[in-house]
C-alpha cells in the first residue's frame, strides 16, 4: 500500500510558500514615500537664522576691505602645498 505523503509533503511546501511570499508582498513603502523628504526640509528652515534675508535690501555691515582681502589671502594660501616636513634625523639636532 502506498501512502500518499510525498504528493502531500509538495502540496503542503507549495501552500507554505506561497504564504511566505504573500506575506512579503505586504510593504509600507507607500506610507514612507509620502513623507520623504520632510525632516531634511524642516532641518534646513531650523537653520536658518533670518529667513526674509533674501528680501532686505540693505548691504550687510560687517568687513572693512582690508581685514576682508587679508582674509581672503590667507584662505587662499592654505592651499598651497604644505610645507615639508624636516627629516627624522635631524629632529633634537642644533646648529649652534
């Protein structure tokens, strides 16, 4: 007499996954999307410090032009390639 466990062991694995990938279909992805974005937008309105700046006319009082161009020197300068760096050797060594 044969038993019919093999065509049952199938029929049960195949009703198994199939419940295992319906239950992967459900996603909440919709609900995220529909608030993508809006913690990085209210971040940025958080930092900002007068929003109508945009809208003053009136120049920003601050720099005179020499501190200004000196600033704007050093800003410059500390592109440059660094200077070298002395040899091991000769560090603790004087030439008195």
């Amino acid at each position: 007499m044969k038993t019919p466990f093999i065509p049952l062991a199938r029929c049960l694995l195949g009703a198994l996954s199939i419940a295992v990938l319906a239950g992967c279909a459900a996603t909440t992805t919709p609900v995220l999307d529909s608030h993508f974005g809006e913690t990085v937008a209210l971040l940025r309105q958080q930092q900002i410090l007068y929003p109508n700046a945009a809208y003053n006319p009136n120049p920003v009082l601050g720099l005179d032009g020499k501190a200004a161009i000196s600033g704007y020197k050093l800003y410059q300068k500390s592109y440059n390639a660094p200077d070298p760096l002395p040899d091991v050797l000769t560090i603790g060594v004087s030439k008195n």
